[in-house]
C-alpha cells in the first residue's frame, strides 16, 4: 500500500511539476529544464498512469497540449486541433513504432515510406492565408486557442505578404532566429549592459510575441513551413514530400534538408548525418520528424486527442537526464582527497548509460543539497565526466535526510581534516591509507609516468593483496620469482612484467617527478622542474623563493614541492628509489631540426579531430614552443577543436590569435622542417 500512495503522490508531483514547465515554456518564454528533462519527466509520468490508470485525469500534461494564450493577445481558436508528436530515442525505437504503424495499416502491399525532416528549434506559428494574401497568424498556444501575432508575423521577411497563387489555406510552421543572429544579439546586450538570452528559441519566442511589432522586426526572425493543414479550391497533395515541394512553390520557406525513407538504412543515415554535426546549421534543431509519406495512409491512422499517430519526433541522446540517487559514496584518491559520488539508477546520458556521477566536494554536495532519494539531472562535463547538476526538490521523498560528510576516513579510519582556504577534505594517514597508496601505485606506473606495461589497477590490486609492495620503493623489489606468486601469473607473464619493472629505471627525471604524485605538479610541471634543475638532488634541496623563479611554478606549486620533499615518508622513498637504481637525472635535451616557435606560447583547447590534444602538443614543443594551460597577455596563440569553451572566448576578447585545427595544420604545414 505504501508503495501505491508513494506513486500517487509522485504522480500529483510531476503533473504539477510539468504544468509549471510549460507555463515558464510557452507563456513566459523562459524554460527552467531542456526539452530532453521535460521529455523525461513526461515519460515518467505516462508510465505511472498507465501502470495506475484510477489516477489518470484529463487535464494531466499526458493528456493536453502546449500552454495558454498569454493575456497580452487575442486569442485564435482553431478549427482543428494543433497536436505535439511523441518521442522516438533510438533506431530500435524507431523499427518498433514503424512496425506498429504497419500493423494499424494491416500490412500494406507498398513499403512504408517516411518523409524526415529536421525539428526547429522555435515556435510554432499557424498561418491564414485567403486568395493568396495573409490574413491572419497564430502561435499554437494550447493546441485549441492560440495567440494573435499577426503584426509581429507580417515583420519576417522570409513569409510573404502574399503567395504565387491566390490560393486559401491554412499552413504550419515553426520561427526561428538564426544563430548567428543570436550572438549579435547578445554582444549588443552585453555591450549595453542588458542581460543576454539564454538560447535561441527563448529569443525567438519573446520576438515573436512583442507588443511592438517593430522590436520583431529588429531581431532578424526567420521560418520554415511544413505541413498544410487546410486547403480550399485546390486538390491536397498525396504525399508529405510533395507537398513540401509545393508550399515551396507557393512562395514559402521550406527547410531544404528533408529526404524520403524507403529502407532502415536510410532512416540511419539520416539519424547519424545530423546527430553528430556532419552538416552545418545556421539555426537549433532539438531533433528529427519522421511523418508517414503518403497523406491517405495519415487519414487512415488518424490521431490520439494529443498527437498524430502518423508522425514522431526522433529526439537526440540527451546532454542532461533526470535520474534518482541510490547512494552517495566516498573515495580517496591517491593525494587523500574524499570525494563524494552519487550511485545513480542507471540513465542514458549522450550516448552511453550512466550510473555513477560526481559531487566533487564537501561544499559543492551541501549547496545542491543532494540527498539518498533524491530525483537529480545529471549531465556530462567536457563530454567525459558525468556530474549531478541539480536537485528536483518537487520530487523529493519526504524521509530524506541532509548528507552527512565523515570524519574518518571510509578507507583507513584516519583522521580526515580540511585544509583552510580549500573546498577538500583529505585523509591524514598519507600512503599508510591501503586506498592512497593503491592510487599511488596505480598512477607511478601509468603510461605518462614511469610506463611500466602490466601493471595496471588489477595487477596493482593482487601485488597489495598479496603484500608485495607496501610503498612505490617495492615495485622495484619485485622480481619473476616473486611475481609467480601472485594468481593468474605463470611464467612468461611474471618475466614480461619483471622487464617492464627493470626498463622503468631509465626513464627520465621527468617522468619520476610526475609519478611521484606531487600534488599541482602534472605532466607539464614535471617536466619544467626536470629541465630546470636537472637532478633530483637539486630539486629536494631547493626552497620556496628558488621555485618561484622557475617559469610557470606559481605560489601553491612551490609550496607543495617543498612540503613534499620536507615528508621524512618522501625522502625515504627516493634514496630507496636512488638505492634500486632508478634514475634520478634528467637527460640533456638534443637540438633535432628548426625550433622556429622557440620563445612563443600556445593553448589548445576543445576536441580536435586529426590527432589527440597531446600529439599537437609534442609537435609544438618539438618546434620550441611552450605550451600553456591558461590564456593570458602572453599567449601567442590559441589553437581551438570541436567544443572549444572559456579559453576561445578569453583570447577573443583579448585580440589574441586563433586558429582552428585545419588552419593549425595548414599553418604548421608552412613552418621550417614541414611539420
């Protein structure tokens, strides 16, 4: 019984919750959740009232359409209803709602045939022509009453006053505003100090419903017509696809990527062309519609009271999804830091399935204020890392509790303490915390450290297990006699990762550095402390005052080095290191080919396509150049990909060089030695 009363309340929650959405959508142009969020909780709530059906309701969101006609406007009340479409999200989904439409239609000779065409990202809009002149335009409203915007209508260019032929009908579209448009708008606002749209559809939907048709026609809206939704005097087109091409005939704008399915493939093709960018577009898409071609076969399967059962919209995997928190854990990393982590029921997340996400920290877990039980959205970072980005507190169960962070540490039971002025908290145990010193194993022999092949989380797991090595000092200990010891290991296996061990020790100073795990001392660090003092012995022995004269070693760096090397546990294990044989110098770098960037600095950001972000910075490096992580005054140039963020804008707007990868290549191409 309590799980039925905890459904009916979760029903009444989001009907109330999606009500709110839409009003905030389509009467206040100012949606708080994306289309795929809403979407979610739409599904979500269809299935409950399906599974409770003495709960279901006629004004649910399940069962209604759009919003309401603002106050502002006179209202439009249409003849024929105004329907939405449901959702597809996958080809699979797809070849079942075709195979339906098939059954519906008892199996036709012909093969179903599909017109596609991209979803606009705007606002619908109803237009009245009559003899071939516009007489009338509305936005869709809630389906049945819609909102008079014929003066702001009549200010888009692209939608003719009057049509090639005097033709009386009625049409369907959708206004846009074009991206580049966009961003225009949004630099004036900046510059004027007012505050800039949020995306394209909110600033097309709040143009398009001015009380001053002359602010419409400031903002530059377009449009594209697709579907005739009356017509009078003229014979209908049989087909979807022809009558696209004869709205375009009668003067109207057409979207121009549409194409007809005849097979799965095509329909695959279609998906994947716009899914993952291959085309370039000057206006949002939040989709794809595929609409049964043939308008006789439309008839004949007619609609439900909210969406025609010939037509779906093929949404994208989406960027953001709503999920529920079965646990938050912590774990520590190899410098001690806790971070929390929400165990998630698994969602698909931009194509992949998601089960854990982030909280990062203390302060972050307290201001989202995510709690076991809770409903969140998640997203991924940067496309890598899934992250909790915001609790629905409307959803939220009413036994949860706030998150307590430990004391101790879930791994040792140590002491955990925060250090003042950061947001982490870490275990004080240091590498005698069983889970520091796996993450410390496990990042010394990593690819970018001293490289040891075969020694990897698991190999790492059964040496700990076994009492192999107890510090990073006992990798070195470790021989093929030792080895065979460890489950699974025979004897080629044992000697194979004995080499690997022995080959280790002449790597460069630089790679040591890194795989000791100093904390703010990455890759690039490493390797600028290695070139600067040359030996290890110099480098424990520097100070503070002496770091801050090396190029890029800031305050916090030079702290950590010297607090590192000030660890009595730290000192012990390099002269261990130095005792097993393992370099401690840093090779003299030999001059090979021109260095014609020498002196000159450069920032990659974003996902570049013809090679791996590290590649084109060792091609850089390779011709004197020096890599930053940052952008500043200094920066000679910015080399951006596919996703470029923060960086890209910086250099912009300090007049800095930019380049995107076929520039990068094309202007390396030119450069002394042909790279």
């Amino acid at each position: 019984m309590a799980g039925r009363n905890q459904a009916q309340e979760r029903i009444e929650a989001l009907r109330a919750l999606l009500q709110k959405y839409r009003h905030q959508y389509h009467v206040e142009d100012a949606p708080s959740v994306t289309d795929a969020e809403y979407d979610q909780l739409m599904h979500e709530l269809e299935v409950l009232e399906q599974e409770y059906p003495e709960w279901a309701s006629e004004s649910s969101p399940t069962r209604t359409v759009g919003g309401e006609a603002a106050p502002e406007f006179s209202t439009v009340r249409f003849e024929k209803p105004v329907l939405s479409l449901g959702n597809l999200h996958s080809l699979d989904e797809y070849q079942d709602y075709a195979a339906r439409v098939s059954q519906w239609l008892q199996g036709p000779a012909d093969p179903l045939e599909w017109t596609m065409e991209l979803k606009i990202d705007g606002l619908s809009v109803i237009l009245d022509y009559a003899d071939g002149r516009l007489v009338r335009a509305a936005t869709r409203g809630d389906g049945a009453v819609g909102e008079d915007v014929t003066p702001n209508v009549r200010e888009i260019p692209v939608i003719p006053e009057r049509l090639t032929v005097p033709l009386t009908a009625q049409f369907r579209g959708e206004v846009y505003m074009p991206r580049s448009r966009f961003d225009e708008i949004n630099r004036a606002r900046e510059e004027q100090g007012l505050i800039p749209f949020a995306n394209p559809r909110n600033a097309a939907a709040g143009s398009l419903r001015q009380l001053d048709p002359m602010v419409t026609r400031d903002r530059g809206l377009k449009a594209f017509i697709y579907e005739i939704r009356s017509l009078a005097g003229a014979d209908r087109p049989d087909r979807q696809s022809r009558a696209l091409e004869q709205i375009a005939a009668w003067g109207l704008p057409v979207e121009p990527h549409w194409r007809v399915a005849h097979t799965v493939e095509d329909v695959q093709q279609f998906i994947e062309r716009f899914e993952t960018h291959q085309v370039p577009l000057d206006f949002d898409i939040d989709g794809l519609v595929f609409k049964l071609d043939r308008v006789d076969w439309q008839d004949q399967l007619g609609a439900t009271a909210k969406t025609p059962r010939w037509a779906m919209a093929y949404k994208f995997p989406p960027e953001e999804a709503l999920t529920r928190v079965r646990d938050i854990v912590i774990s520590v990393g190899r410098t001690g830091t806790l971070t929390p982590t929400a165990e998630l029921e698994p969602v698909l997340l931009a194509g992949t399935r998601v089960s854990r996400a982030s909280l990062h920290n203390e302060d972050i877990l307290k201001e989202l204020d995510v709690r076991i039980g809770d409903s969140v959205f998640v997203r991924k970072a940067g496309e890598i890392i899934p992250e909790v980005v915001r609790v629905e507190t409307v959803l939220r169960p009413s036994n949860t509790r706030p998150f307590e962070f430990p004391s101790q540490c879930p791994a040792c039971g140590g002491p955990v303490m925060r250090v003042p002025g950061e947001s982490a908290h870490r275990c004080t145990a240091g590498l005698s915390c069983p889970a520091q010193l796996r993450e410390s194993l496990i990042h010394f022999a990593s690819r970018d450290a001293m490289d040891i092949e075969g020694m990897g989380e698991k190999t790492v797991d059964l040496l700990l297990a076994s009492d192999l090595v107890a510090s990073i000092a006992d990798i070195y200990r470790l021989d093929a006699g030792r080895l065979l010891q460890l489950p699974r290991f025979a004897t080629l296996s044992a000697e194979k990762l004995a080499s690997a061990i022995e080959q280790s020790k002449n790597q460069p100073l630089a790679r040591l550095i890194y795989g000791l795990g100093i904390r703010f001392v990455g890759e690039r660090g490493a390797l600028t402390l290695a070139e600067h003092y040359r030996t290890m012995k110099a480098l424990e022995s520097t100070g503070i005052d002496a770091l801050l004269e090396v190029p890029d070693v800031g305050p916090r760096t030079a702290e950590s080095v010297v607090q590192f090397f000030a660890a009595e546990v730290n000192r012990s294990i390099i002269a261990q290191l130095r005792e097993l044989g393992v370099n401690m110098e840093q090779p003299a770098q030999e001059a090979v080919g021109p260095r014609p960037l020498g002196g000159q600095t450069f920032v990659l950001t974003g996902t570049l396509e013809s090679m791996p972000r590290k590649s084109a910075e060792e091609r850089l490096t390779a011709l004197g150049a020096r890599v930053a992580s940052a952008v500043s005054q200094q920066t000679t140039a910015v080399i951006y990909g596919e996703k470029a963020g923060s960086k890209l804008q910086k250099a912009e707007q300090l007049g800095i060089l930019r380049m995107n990868e076929q520039e990068f290549l094309a202007w390396l191409s030119n450069l002394p030695g042909n790279f």
